[in-house]
C-alpha cells in the first residue's frame, strides 16, 4: 500500500508521495492510502502515461480523513516498464508525481522433472540402419530426376517422383514405429 500524506509538513495543500512505488502484471497491488492531516480538500490524481499499463488516466477526489484509492489492476500482457501518477492540490497550485515501475512477475519454480532411464544405444545406431531404405529410395530419386534433366524423358520424372514419395512414407512410417 503506497501512503501519500496532505496538510502534513508544507502547510496547506503540501503533498508528500514515495518516489518511487512497484507494481506487477495481472495484480491489484497499486492501492494509494491518502491520510489528510488536515481540512478536508479536493485533490487529483491524474497519469498521462499508464494507458499501456492500466485503464486509469484521471480521478477527482475530496479527501475529509485517511482514505483508500485503488488504481485499476495492471494488465496481464504488458511488459516491464514505468509511469507517472501526479497528485494535484490547490486547483492546481501544488503538485506531486511518483514513479510506478512495473515489473516482470516471478517466474514459478519448476518442478523437478521426472527422469526416465533411456537404453544404451550401440556405437553404430540403429536409426541409421532403419532409414537406410527411405535414403536409397530419396538417392534414386535424385538420380532419376538428374536423369530426367538431361535426357528431358517423362517417365525418368514421374519414376524420380514416385521414389521420392516412397522415401517419405517409408521414413514416416519408420518413425511411427
């Protein structure tokens, strides 16, 4: 809670504010605790800057004794930044402004994943061994359609096509099992 404090130590209208104060995405956190310590008076609350962070811009207040203002919650999606907020008395003869930082939320502590045992792969991997079909049928297909480019035959295009489709589903089907 961010306390600002009127008709304290300045005499009439005076205005004492942190300098600085931090908020986070998605929480309500910016409440300002307004103590008047002395006649009661109408004060402003103005931000021309939080339209990125937040919905308020501006509020009229009449302040009799301690009060409690709470700043529309900062939005979910925004990133870290700052923006002012002034405190205007006096009809505008005194005025105040403090920083809101808003600030990255922390992140949660990961829980610690659970690990599985893998099996020991073999120095030459079996992977290699089980694709070695869909690689010879993707080489053919490259020499068909080298084939294909010099000697402008259809059927070496439509072989090249067909080998190369079959390359891929093998490989698919492979890698489902």
């Amino acid at each position: 809670m961010t306390e600002i404090h009127l008709n304290r130590r300045g005499g009439i209208n005076s205005i004492e504010v942190p300098d600085e104060v931090e908020a986070t995405p998605g929480g309500s956190d910016l409440v300002l605790w307004i103590v008047n310590h002395g006649s009661p008076l109408h004060i402003t609350l103005a931000s021309s800057n939080s339209s990125a962070f937040t919905g308020f811009f501006h509020e009229n207040l009449y302040v009799n004794g301690p009060e409690e203002f709470a700043i529309p919650p900062i939005r979910e999606n925004v990133y870290p930044g700052t923006f002012n907020i002034e405190v205007i008395a006096g009809y505008g003869a005194k005025k105040a402004e403090f920083r809101v930082v808003v600030r990255d939320r922390a992140a949660p502590e990961p829980e610690p994943a659970e690990t599985l045992e893998t099996p020991a792969v073999p120095a030459r991997s079996l992977r290699w061994r089980s694709s070695a079909p869909a690689l010879l049928l993707t080489a053919a297909a490259l020499v068909l359609y080298g084939l294909w480019l010099v000697y402008r035959v259809d059927l070496l295009n439509a072989a090249a096509f067909a080998a190369l489709l079959l390359g891929v589903i093998l490989a698919w089907l492979r890698q489902r099992s």
